[in-house]
C-alpha cells in the first residue's frame, strides 16, 4: 500500500512563517514548479489541483478581485491544464504553440481534490485522478469514492481510476499522549469555527483554554477527521478507512503543536507500516 504525505506548512504560535518552511523542509523536498520537478525526476511528481482557494472567506475574496471564486470555468481550466502538460491542444486552438517548459517525455499525474461530489464526478468524467480530503470532510466520502470508480470514463492518461484517500493522524507512543497532541487542532478547528484566523495554538494554550460545553461538542463533531493513538491502532484504523473508501492510496496530514511532535508522529506512522521514511510525494 502507497502512504504519503500532505503537509500544509501549518505556523505554530510563537513561530514564524519562516521556521514553517524550515519545518517543511525537514519533511519533504519542496520546489516550485511541477514541470521542472518532473524533468528532474521523472515519474516522481504528482499535481494536485483543487477548485477552492484555501484559506478563509475574506481571503478567498481578495485572491478573486472581489469575487467568490465560482465552479463555472472550473473543468475547462483543467482540460486546458492537462493539455497544456501533455502538448495536447488542438492545433487550431489559439494557444495550442504555448509550450510549458521544459518539455520532457513524462508529466506529472494530475490528481483533482475533492472534499464533496463535485471533484469526483469530474474527475471520473475527465479520467482524472481523484483525491477525497477525508480531514475536511468525514462524511459522505465513501459514497463519493466508490460512486467516482464506478462512473469513471478511461482516458489516454489514466486507463483505469485511481483514488486517494487523505485522513487527519496523529501518532504517538500511547493514547493519553496522542490526545494530549490532539488538543492543539482541537482548539485551531474551534478558532476557525469562530472565524478567528490565528497560529496553530501550542500545547499549553490549548491546555488552558476555557472551554464551554458547546465548545465541546463542537470538538467531538470535528473529532470524526481525526485518526489518533498508537502506531498500530492508527495502522488498523487507516486499513480500515482504505476498505470502506475503496481507496488505492492513503495520504496522512499532521499538525500539532510543536513540530517535533509532529515529525515523531510521522516516525511512528512510517514504522506502523514498515516503511523506512514516510512516503513522498514532490
């Protein structure tokens, strides 16, 4: 089983945005531009494209000129995309000569996000890659996945569908230590809830938050992303998820609060699986 990596370069309070890219560093190897990356080394990058912006509403606004990015253009944009990576375009296209360099006889795999139906019915529509953001979104995904393979429609770059699954994980050595853990993003998914768009809060901030009991089942409704415990516990639970998702792939996302943690819990999960270092993805 494949197991990779996503990693958001998330800023702990008290850090900088400067020692988030150091810690991303300490992960993964990070570069720029996706067709450069596969010159280099090819067969070794994936391209993951989502519709949503990212970040909150206000900032989703300034990236769109004052506009909500809409769905509209969406699959065009990723015909287009595609294209333009493979050298594909029409000839009577008006820019089917813009060449994306460097050329290379591979691309990258494409992959579409998704954290609903939409991205899977495109993807299957398109023959796309496609992966379900299981940390965004607890509910649904399984339907989404299999109802993505089973409408899928083969294409010159991906003959059969490939499916990934993404999960929120934290690992430690024992339980009582991956909830300790697990109370930063607790209290980062709360302040997000309120529309507080603050650091990552370190361990002794979320230790000491008041929290109500509404606040408390906010947190337990969130709690459904989130896989948690030993390594062989957070193991069994992801080998499950991968056989109730029908998913080729499985793709883990940690954030505490401090990046040692962290690193360690991406350790143990590696161990868990018997691999020597968590899988990469560029």
């Amino acid at each position: 089983m494949q197991l990779s990596v996503l990693d958001q370069s998330p800023v702990i309070s008290g850090h900088t945005p400067a020692q988030a890219v150091r810690e991303t560093i300490r992960l993964v190897k990070v570069a720029e531009q996706f067709r450069m990356l596969e010159a280099l080394y090819p067969g070794r990058i994936d391209l993951g494209i989502g519709r949503a912006p990212g970040g909150d509403q206000t900032t989703a606004l300034a990236m769109g000129e004052g506009r909500y990015p809409g769905a509209e253009q969406f699959p065009e944009q990723v015909q287009y995309l595609v294209a333009y990576l493979d050298g594909t375009l029409p000839t009577e296209h008006p820019f089917a000569g813009v060449k994306v360099m460097p050329e290379g006889p591979t691309a990258p795999q494409v992959w579409l996000l998704g954290s609903s139906d939409y991205s899977g019915a495109l993807a299957a529509q398109l023959g796309l890659r496609f992966a379900f953001a299981h940390f965004i979104s607890a509910d649904g995904g399984d339907a989404v996945m299999r109802d993505y393979k089973r409408r899928y429609q083969a294409s010159p770059r991906e003959p059969v569908p490939q499916a990934l699954l993404c999960v929120f994980v934290i690992c430690a050595g024992t339980t009582d230590e991956a909830e300790r853990l697990a109370a930063s993003i607790n209290l980062r998914r709360l302040n997000m809830d309120y529309g507080a768009n603050a650091p990552v809060p370190s361990h002794d901030e979320a230790r000491a938050y008041p929290y109500t009991e509404a606040d408390r089942r906010r947190i337990a409704h969130h709690r459904r992303r989130l896989v948690l415990g030993t390594p062989d516990r957070v193991r069994d639970r992801l080998v499950e998820l991968r056989e109730t998702f029908a998913a080729d792939e499985l793709m883990a996302i940690t954030i505490t609060g401090d990046y040692d943690s962290r690193l360690r819990s991406y350790e143990l999960l590696a161990g868990a699986f018997g691999l020597s270092g968590a899988g990469q993805r560029g």
